[in-house]
C-alpha cells in the first residue's frame, strides 16, 4: 500500500500492488481510524498511481492508465501502450489546465532511454494529444501541483552505484521541454562517468537535493487547516505515499507494515 488519493466524500483510496486491487478507506465518526476498508477493484496487475478528477478515479497500471467512471463496474483504457519492465510504478497529476500528467520510470540504472521512459507525458483527459512534457528524470514518484504557483513539481531517485553520497536525490519543479539530465548528467556540469564528455550545462537544476539514495516517493501540498497557517501550500515530501485528508491530517502509508499512519498537528 504505496499511493494514497483523496476521493469524495473525504474518503481514503489506496492501491495495493501485491494484491492486485483498490481500497477505499473510510472514517465515518471523524475519529482519525478507518473503520472500514472495503475494495473498489480487483484483479488487477500492478496498480499503482491513482487519482481523482472531480468523481472521476483514474488509476495507473505498469502499461497503462484507466478511468473508472462514478457508478461504474469497470474501468475504461485512456492510455495504453506504457513500456513495461525497470521502474513499474506510475504516477498521475491533474493539472490546472484540465490535462492529465504521467510520471514513468526509466528501465535501468543509467542507459538511454526514449520517452515515455524517464519523463513526464501530459495527455487530455481522455489519453489522446500525447506531449513529451519533461525528460531526463531517472524515476519521479511523487508528482504534484503546487496550488499556489500552478508549477508542477517533482520529487526523482538518481541513479546507483556511485557511492553512498552520490548523486544526491532531486525535487525539481518540472517546465514544458526542459531536461534534467539523465542519463548523461546527475547534477548541472556533473556528468555520468558513462557520459564522462557530456555537456551538462544546459541541465535544469534542482529545487532542492536530499541524500543520496534515500529514494523520496511522496509528495504533496498542503492544503488543509489542521496545521498552522504557515504549513498552507508547503510541500511535504516522504519516502513513502501520503496525502492531504479531508480533516487537514496528513496521511502516509507505509508499504512495509501494510498500514496508513495519520499525521495532525497539537495531538
């Protein structure tokens, strides 16, 4: 239980990938726990992003994204076609121009890989008009809007095996054509030793640098009241999924323990 999306009625929906299916979570007393789980969908290969679009849940498998209508038994293929294998998680945002955004992983360590792979593809709502939005990201899980500026951020997960200190982890804010240097480049002028005469000066540079493969996966603006005024439109970023709840909580799961731990603040 990795990605976390807030559907109506402030209910909590969840993927789960080993089991092949998606739960929705409800808080009915306002207590901060669950008292019921129940699944929405099952069967499925691999589920991973999910979001909603008004009523509308849209959800992410290794090879492709589907839309499950309000009262629907079965979801609908908009996107169809995403190369599998390598990093199979994908990620879906919807940004203010009503057009859908998906994060997918590259198929390796540090190898060229064409888009869709290592990028960002921004697409209509229904998965026609497909437009390469940014490149050179090795694995971007956590994608989202800051609602206050409308930029699309995300947080990356660099390549291995330069060491326990290298390359460090990004949070980028992402813009129509530009690339953030992978595989070639891990930083603005640092090549790849694979890439040892690449021109990496025209890489964006990152917003902010974590440590080196602690692999960030969450990401998310707050938007709630539960937390002080100066926590409106921050980012929160985690190594794992999380999302804003509809009592302004922060929600994380953890994929290890199978669980969803609730962040509030002053209790």
């Amino acid at each position: 239980m990795r990605f976390l999306a807030l559907g109506p009625g402030g209910a909590v929906y969840a993927t789960q990938s080993g089991s092949g299916q998606i739960v929705r979570l409800v808080d009915a007393n306002g207590d901060g726990v669950a008292e019921s789980v129940a699944p929405v969908l099952t069967g499925l290969s691999d589920p991973s992003g999910i979001a909603f679009r008004g009523d509308t849940l849209y959800f992410a498998q290794e090879t492709a994204v589907k839309r499950l209508d309000p009262g629907a038994a079965t979801p609908v293929t908009v996107v169809s076609g995403l190369p599998p294998g390598g990093h199979s998680t994908r990620t879906i945002a919807f940004g203010p121009d009503n057009l859908m955004y998906v994060a997918v992983g590259s198929s390796c360590n540090v190898c060229d890989d064409p888009p869709p792979r290592a990028a960002v593809t921004r697409y209509n709502l229904d998965g026609s008009g497909a437009h390469t939005f940014a490149t050179g990201l090795r694995n971007s899980v956590g994608l989202a809007f800051n609602p206050g500026s409308g930029q699309l951020w995300a947080n990356n997960n660099d390549r291995d095996y330069l060491g326990d200190d290298l390359p460090p982890e990004h949070l980028n804010i992402l813009q129509d054509g530009k690339w953030y240097g992978w595989p070639q480049c891990y930083l603005p002028n640092q090549p790849n030793p694979e890439y040892s005469g690449a021109n990496c000066s025209n890489v964006e540079p990152p917003a902010l640098t974590v440590q080196a493969h602690s692999a960030p996966l969450g990401l998310t603006f707050y938007t709630g009241t539960k937390f002080p005024a100066e926590y409106q439109g921050d980012a929160f970023m985690t190594y794992h999924g999380l999302v804003v709840a509809a009592d302004g909580a922060l929600l994380i799961a953890d994929d290890t323990g199978n669980r969803i731990w609730r962040v509030s603040y002053g209790k």
